[in-house]
C-alpha cells in the first residue's frame, strides 16, 4: 500500500531529500527505549541526556551520518550467568536525532547511567568581499557578458 506523501505535487519536484528527513524523524519517534531529555546549555549549546543504565563504554557507539547522530547500544550477554529470574533484558537499541545544518557534535560522556551528547551551534560567519568595478563600456551589442573565468570558479 503507498502512503500518501505531501510531496506528491508534480510541483514539488526534487524534494526527495525533505521527505526522507521527515520519515526518518516520524520513524525514530516511534519507539521509546531509550528515554531521553533535550536541554539548552548556553547560548548555542545543546545536551542530549539518554537513560543507558547496565551500558559500558564498550556497549555504547555514537555516529554521525548525513546530518543524523545515531546513537547505538548493544549488551553482550554473559553466559557465565546463570539466572533464577531473568527480568532486567540485555537489549540493544538505536536511537536517531536529526540535525540541523551547522550543528557539531563537541563531546560525549557516560555518568551514572546518562550518556550526555554535547551539541554546538557555531554562529555563522559573515562573508563579504568586494566586487571590483571595469572602468571601460560592457562589450558586445549592449548586453552583460560573464567571463568564462568566473564560471569556472
């Protein structure tokens, strides 16, 4: 069965990209495990807290792909363990944050059970140059000619 898209529009063409962004979002909001709180840290800073309580450093792996921070856990079960009862699971998950462009992922650390994932915003650089003016007439029959030079790059 195909899913209605709000991309659908014969108007709307070459925004693949925007509706891949949105099922991977509407996607990863889906599942639960792990919870995890946003919160702002300074001006331009942002922290991501996920509950990975039983995880190891080693259990732990952070990415980065194409604007998107995964964060995968995977528990090794120990099969030196032999249980009466068994009802803490050895899980793993993935959990995916889409990120705005220009965001950096600054560092990471793993403290009593959170795993916080600091973000930065760096602010934009303003760039300006200066556009030299030709002191003689444009050539040709009146209309404006763009070097070859500049097209190139």
């Amino acid at each position: 069965m195909n899913r209605l898209s709000a991309f659908n529009s014969p108007l709307l063409l070459g925004f693949d990209h925007f509706e891949q962004l949105l099922d991977r979002v509407a996607k990863s909001a889906n599942d639960g495990y792990p919870p995890y709180n946003i919160e702002r840290i300074g001006v331009d800073g942002l922290r991501i807290s996920l509950a990975v309580a039983g995880f190891t450093r080693e259990d732990l792996q952070i990415a980065a792909e194409d604007n998107q921070l995964i964060v995968r856990g995977r528990q090794a079960d120990d099969e030196k363990r032999v249980y009466v009862h068994r009802g803490i699971a050895a899980r793993q998950f993935q959990r995916s944050f889409v990120l705005a462009e220009g965001i950096k992922i600054a560092g990471a650390a793993l403290d009593n059970g959170l795993l916080h994932i600091d973000l930065v915003r760096p602010e934009p650089e303003v760039v300006s140059r200066i556009i030299d003016i030709d002191a003689g007439p444009p050539s040709g029959n009146g209309k404006t000619s763009v070097s070859t030079d500049l097209l190139k790059g």
